[in-house]
C-alpha cells in the first residue's frame, strides 16, 4: 500500500486544496444548526431580540428596573445608558414614542448587559408573587415559560404610579427576591429578559414583528449562503477527488503495464496473463475508488466529528452521554462487520482472477471447446467459478446491507432520547427548544462522521489487497537486465551466434532441459534445429533474443556476449517468427510495419512476395489495407504464419529466428517460401526450427537435439550417416526414395 500511495506525491498541493475546502465545507455544516437554533430561540421564541438588555427603554421603566436591580447591577446600568430628552430626531424614527418621552439609549462601547436586565426583571417578577401573597411559590415556580407568561401582557401604567411607593422601600424588601433570581439559571434569566425587553419596546412603538421577521430573513439567508459555499466546496472537493483518483489510476495502469512489457517469461511464468489483466482493470479500479471516497472521508469525518462534539458540548454538556453511548455502539457494530467481512474482501480479488482465467480460455480456446463437444463442461466449469464469485459478493453485500438499517436505528434511538431528555431539561428551563434541535443535529452529523470513519476502515483494507497485488507486479524486478556498461555492436553487426557450452534450466526446477550445447550459426548459412517434441529447440532459440537468460556457459553474436548487449540493440538485430503467429488489431500493413514503422511500400510488398502473402493479400478488399481483427481471428492459421514471417523480413535483421514457423503452410508453399527465404535473406543468419525434414534438409547445418543435447551436428546427408536419431526422425517423414 505505501508504495501506491507515493503516486499522490504529484498531487500533493491539490491534496491540500482538498482539505481546505473540506474543512470550510465542514465549517458550513457546522453552523447550520447553531443558526437554527437561533432562528427558533431568538426568531420566533424571542421574536427576533438577541439580547435580554434592550437597546432603549423609557426613563419610566429604567426607573422601574433600576428599583429592582442590586448596587452592582445599578451602577453598570447608569454608566452604559445616556438619557435622550424627548423629541430627538435620532430616535424618533426608530422608537416613534421617543417624540413624547425620554428614553435611555445604550451606549455604543457598552459591555453585555444581558444578565443586568434579566435578573432585575426575574427579580421583578419574584417581587410581584411576593407582594400577591404567593411567596412560597415563587421559589418554585422555575418553569421560565411560566413565568415568562406573567410579562406577556403587562399594562407598566400602573406599575409606574406604584414608582414612589417603590422608591420608599428600604433595599432589603427585595433581597429575598433577588436571592431567587441569582440562583436561577442563565439562560432562564435570559428568557424572562427578552420578555421584558419586548413589552418595552412595544412601548416605545417599536415595530415588534417587523424585528423578528428581519431577523429570521437575515438569519435564513446566512443559512443559505452557507448552504450554497458547503454545496459549492462538495462540488470541488468531488471534482478534484475524482482528478487525482483518475490520475493516479492513470499513472498506476501506465506503470504496470511497462513493468510487465519489460518482464521475461520467467516472470510471465509467475503471474498468469489472467491475474495480470485483473491487476491492471479491476485492481487499479480499487484504488482509485479508493482515493476519491478516502480524499473527502478520511479529511471531511474527523473534522466534523470533532467539531461536531465541541458545538453538541456547548450547547449541552450534560447530554454528552447520548453521544457517547451512540457512538460506542456503532463502532462495536463497526468491529463486528469488519471481522465478519474482512475476510471475504481477500477472497474477492482471487475469484476474479479465477473467472478471468476461465473466461479467457473458453474465448480463446472457443474452436477446441466446439471441436471436442465439451461446451457443457466449460460452462460447468465457468458457472462454478462464476457462482463463487457471487458468493462471496452477496455474502459481503448482505453483510454492508445490514449496516445501513442497523445505523438508522441507532440514529433514531438517539433522536428520541435526545427529545425525551432534552424534553424535560427544557420544562426545567435548562435548555431551550432550538439547543435541543441543534444538540440533535450534531449528534446527528457525528454519527455520520464515525459511520464514514468506519467505512473507510472497510473500504482501505480491501482497497490494500488491490494496492499490495499491484505493488507486487511493480517490485518485481525483471530477471534479464540491461547492463549497466552496455556495449554496441553498432552498424557493423553481421550476426554471427555462437554458444559455448550452454546449460539452461527453467525457474525452480531440478534438472536442465539443455545441456552443454556449443555451435556456431555463420551469417549468409541456414541453421536449423530438429528433434523430437520436448527436445528443447524453442527454449534454445528463445535463449538469442534473452527470453530467458542462460543458466550455464554464454551466446555471442559478432564475439559480444548477448548480456553485455542492451535488449533494444539485441532485439533490433533479430527478426523474430514465433512458434504462434500473433498479429495485433489494425490492417496489413500497420501489422507488417511493426517492427520498422519507415517501411516503404514497395518493401512491404517485396516481404509478402518473399513470405508468399501476396495472393491472399491481392485478394482481399482493402489489399494492405485490409482490417485485422483482434488477434488475427479474420485470417487463417497459415495466413497469419505468413504475414509473421513477412513482418520479420520487413525488418532486415541481420539475424532471423523461425520457430516452428512452417508448420501451417503446406507442402508447395513451403518449398516456395524456403527457395525465396535463401534468395532474399543475402548475409543474414537464419535459425529455423522444424519438425519437417523436408523443410530443413538444405539447410547448411542441422542441429540434432534429443532430451536437451546435441545429438548431432552437421548437412542432411552427413545426419543421415552419423546421427541415428536424425536419421530415425528422417525415415518416419520420408520415403526410401527420398532418402536415397
């Protein structure tokens, strides 16, 4: 995993962009429910007043209220309000009953005064009780709501008649009062204060519900700016997540595949062709779902889980716990589920290699499956494998499926304990309605947070077995190298290739499967290689271009050791023919100017006449230009034999490999090719391996191998003498009077 994670190196600073907008997304979101609960406690609760101090009041209620304020609270009140006589025009318009009365402003530098007014009108009310002879209930009476009613409808006419009465009674007539006032709690204080602060401002004629639609507009259109700038961060954040996912992908699949173009067929031998197509799609996909959800996940959860916990605590500490136990269940669900699933996770890759492989080899393998009758077998044996595979998806389905009813019953379990003991701290005056909305919301949204946590816990380790499948294929290093010091042949190659005493055996194995060979293979000569199947004559052939390298002894070309060679200039002196021709999508010619892109078309032409390809080509519809489906499935097998060789004399190598390259072709177009291959191939050195002796027997040298040695060395006619394995080779193929 750690190295696919260096791929986001190069994405470093629009990872950080990512996060800054993550963290502003999660500062939007944050706010919305403290933004709420001001609209239902201070809009519609409070109708519209922020502050349990008012701005402006008549000099008769300041009086009033300055008669039940204590001396600290007096003073603080005389040294913030300035008395404005009556008629100002600076006021008038917004108390229009300061033309006929004089009012008390708040100064502009005056400190919170909130808690001076709600205990002088708590203190107010306390004294009222007192005075109707219902002391003994004032101290009960701690519903704010209660006694927030009592202020609703107060006629201040009488009360302000009563203002020398008031004046004449000693400080300590309403200390008891004031005592209940103190103890009581602030933000009940605060309820009983706006109260107050209304009825004074109806007083002074102030438009009342024209301030609390204001202020419920102002606030609702922050909410939705807000909403906006978070809907605007998700967009980018998503956008940019799904660029860096979609790079890294990009650069992944681009790096693998040139891993693998560079590996030999030790390597191939490793990881099977099916895997490493898995590897490529369905494992690079992984990762890349992977990086976009995790970029937004990973950054996004813990700053609302975090934030989300200190807002719920300010608005309520002693409701905590509800949080707290929600979240411990969920990350014991969380626990359960992963140990459950995670296992599954690792079987999923393997099962799609699996299907892969079937489902490659019943393509591929289709004319066989037809030609042996066994289709029922093969979907048998595609359906197993098929079925396993949706096993173990809907076992992991089933599994996450349970998890989202699971959560939602865990968000509204806590939902209803959240109301039903906000519910009573709320009649306690402890709490007001929008805290207990808000409180929800934030318990809301760090249930949510700890859930996308927990996902990520699941999606990073199935994420991991794709990276470390991945990581796999990019450690490996290829067991044939360049040197480090190579060294050039340049345009003086003529392709001599010669072993000394070369011993090969296959990775991991016990015995060679050749042994000891040494010949020379002169340029302008034919050497051909024969014996019986398994005798090791494509392995041996397959060792010039460092298919595999040899295990003992070196080969040469020109008198360098192949391995000092680099493989470009190795590959660029061989015109290889495989033992299965392979020709890519496109058209005839883009497939006979694979290995030299500047062939003109005259020596496209000349290689087809060579490899006699130019009847079948001539033709088709399009000639040259005639498509090649995907593996070379529109051509036959001896067309496909032919255009390989064609592509290999396109080249001009130096040195031609054939491999088992005539097998397909029959008799007559055989000796053609082999009579036009000796004209045209002028000083190159040809290795051709054969099962015919008919297609060998002019060849200047044959090579007889038997179980991986040499079993003889020399012309037709010499093997025929000396060498009884060629010989025996010779009189299963050929007639008496042919081999007379």
């Amino acid at each position: 995993m750690r190295k696919v994670l260096t791929y986001l190196k190069s994405y470093a600073l629009w990872i950080v962009v990512c996060v800054v907008l993550l963290f502003a997304q999660a500062m939007c979101d944050l706010s919305l429910p403290n933004l709420m609960s001001d609209i239902v406690n201070v809009g519609i609760m409070q109708s519209g007043i922020q502050d349990s101090a008012p701005e402006a009041l008549s000099e008769d209620a300041m009086k009033l209220m300055k008669t039940f304020m204590s001396d600290a609270d007096r003073r603080l009140a005389e040294e913030n309000y300035t008395l404005v006589a009556a008629g100002d025009p600076q006021y008038t318009a917004d108390y229009p009953e300061a033309a006929s009365k004089n009012i008390y402003v708040l100064n502009d530098d005056a400190p919170a005064m909130g808690g001076v007014f709600g205990r002088a009108a708590m203190t107010f009310l306390n004294f009222m009780q007192q005075a109707a002879g219902q002391s003994g209930q004032a101290g009960e009476a701690s519903d704010s709501s209660s006694l927030a009613e009592g202020l609703e409808d107060i006629d201040f006419a009488p009360l302000y008649a009563m203002q020398p009465q008031l004046d004449q009674m000693p400080s300590s007539a309403f200390d008891s009062a004031r005592e209940i006032a103190a103890a009581m709690d602030e933000s009940m204080l605060d309820q009983v204060g706006t109260v107050m602060v209304r009825q004074f401002y109806n007083e002074l004629g102030v438009d009342v519900g024209g301030l609390q639609s204001r202020y419920i507009w102002i606030t609702g259109l922050k909410m939705l700016a807000l909403t906006l700038a978070g809907a605007l961060a998700t967009i980018l954040v998503g956008l940019l997540a799904a660029r860096i996912g979609a790079g890294v992908a990009r650069s992944l699949r681009h790096d693998v595949f040139s891993r693998v173009e560079g590996f030999s067929n030790a390597e191939f031998d490793r990881f099977s062709t099916a895997s490493l197509i898995t590897r490529t799609t369905n494992d690079v996909t992984q990762v890349q779902m992977l990086f976009v959800m995790g970029i937004r996940m990973i950054c996004y959860a813990p700053i609302m889980g975090i934030g989300g916990i200190v807002m719920a605590v300010g608005k309520s500490v002693s409701m905590t716990w509800i949080i707290a136990l929600g979240v411990l269940v969920l990350v014991g669900l969380v626990l359960v589920i992963f140990a459950i699933a995670m296992p599954k996770f690792k079987m999923v890759q393997k099962l799609v290699d699996k299907l892969n492989l079937v489902t490659r080899e019943n393509l591929s393998g289709m004319m066989v499956i037809r030609a042996f009758g066994t289709q029922r077998f093969e979907e048998d044996r595609f359906d197993k494998a098929n079925t396993d595979l949706t096993k173990v998806n809907l076992f992991v389905n089933r599994v996450m499926v349970f998890m989202m009813p699971a959560m939602m019953f865990i968000m509204n379990t806590i939902s209803l304990v959240i109301m039903w003991v906000g519910s009573h701290q709320i009649e306690a005056s402890a709490m007001q309605v929008g805290d207990m909305m808000a409180f929800m919301q934030y318990a809301m949204q760090i249930i949510t947070s700890f859930l996308m946590i927990a996902m990520m816990f699941i999606m990073v380790p199935r994420a991991a077995v794709s990276a470390d499948r991945i990581a796999e294929v990019l450690a490996t290093q290829p067991s044939i190298r360049d040197p480090e010091q190579p060294k050039t042949l340049g345009d003086r190659a003529r392709g001599r290739v010669e072993f000394r005493h070369v011993s090969f055996r296959y990775g991991n194995a016990e015995d060679d499967v050749l042994h000891d060979i040494t010949f020379t293979a002169e340029p302008g000569q034919t050497t051909a290689f024969i014996g019986s199947t398994g005798s090791g004559k494509s392995t041996l052939v397959n060792l010039v271009p460092r298919f595999y390298d040899v295990t003992e002894g070196e080969i040469l070309i020109d008198g360098v050791n192949i391995k000092d060679l680099t493989q470009h200039e190795l590959h660029e002196l061989i015109g290889y023919v495989p033992q299965k021709g392979v020709l890519f999508s496109g058209d005839i010619a883009s497939n006979l100017r694979y290995g030299r892109p500047e062939a003109s078309d005259e020596e496209l032409d000349k290689a087809a006449s060579i490899a006699q390809a130019s009847d079948f080509i001539a033709a088709t519809e399009g000639g040259m230009h005639n498509e090649i489906a995907q593996g070379g499935g529109n051509v036959s097998g001896g067309q496909k034999q032919r255009l390989s060789i064609a592509r290999a004399l396109v080249k001009q190598s130096p040195i031609y490999i054939f491999d088992d390259s005539f097998s397909a072709l029959d008799f007559k177009t055989d000796a053609a090719l082999r009579r036009a291959l000796k004209e045209n191939t002028g000083d190159s050195t040809v290795l051709l391996v054969a099962q015919r002796v008919s297609t060998i027997m002019h060849a200047e040298q044959i090579i007889v191998l038997d179980e991986g040695r040499v079993a003889g060395i020399g012309t037709h006619e010499q093997l025929l003498k000396t060498c009884d394995t060629y010989r025996e080779i010779a009189q299963s193929q050929l007639t008496k009077e042919e081999l007379e």
